[in-house]
C-alpha cells in the first residue's frame, strides 16, 4: 500500500522535533518501499533547502518516490477548499493541504501526517495514519 507522507512529518525527522521526531521516524521506517511525496510537498520541502540538490538528496535518504497529482486530485482539491470557504474560512487560495488530502482520497493512498483535524474534515474518504 503506498503512503504519501505529508511535509510535517518530513520536517520532524529533518529537525530532530523534539516532539515528533521519534513517532515521524518510526513511521517512516515502518512503511519505508512505499513513500511518496507529490508536487505540492516536494514544492514545501523546496522551500527550506538551500539548494535544488537538497531535496532529491532527501528524497534519495528517506526512501520518498515521486508521484505527480492526477485531474481528480485537483478537481477534488477545488471542491474541499469550496467546502472550507463556506464553512468561514478565510484564505483566499486552496491550502497546500488540500491538494495533499486530495491526493490521497483520489489515488486510494494511506496519508502519514499528524494534521487528522483538517484531513478528516475534508477528505474523510482518505486513510490516515496520525498520532
């Protein structure tokens, strides 16, 4: 079964979180052969590295595949953020997480994240693994 592993988790291994870390790891290696990260996360990840080389070289390290994001995703993406916008939220572009939840929902992932709050509410037909 194949997991698309949120940006969080990435980061808590990445930085040592002193919280998370341990619980990120382990999860990790526990489905390591069946990660992957998508555009959205691998634009995230893209963000703190210093240079382009740095995310292949994390992705090389942590065992991360590449997926990109079929039509349905992003279709599904549209309509979650339409559902956040009227239930009063106040972004005015879809978050990254929708994009990633709707990912999995879409593709039949497992997403390994410790956000279940926003993921349940919005993609309740996707498998999560949280704390």
């Amino acid at each position: 079964m194949a997991v698309l592993v949120d940006t969080n988790v990435i980061a808590d291994v990445l930085h040592n979180d002193p919280q998370w870390s341990d619980w990120s790891a382990d999860q990790l290696a526990r489905h390591f052969g069946q990660l992957l990260i998508n555009p959205v996360i691998y634009a995230e990840l893209c963000y703190g590295a210093a240079s382009a080389e740095d995310v292949p070289r994390i992705m090389s390290q942590l065992g991360l595949d590449y997926a990109e994001l079929p039509r349905a995703s992003l279709f599904a993406a549209a309509q979650a953020y339409r559902s956040y916008r009227q239930r009063g939220g106040i972004k005015t572009a879809p978050l990254p997480d929708f994009f990633i939840g709707a990912h999995a929902q879409e593709a039949g992932l497992t997403l390994l994240t410790r956000d279940k709050a926003r993921y349940a509410t919005y993609f309740p037909g996707a498998r999560l693994i949280c704390p």
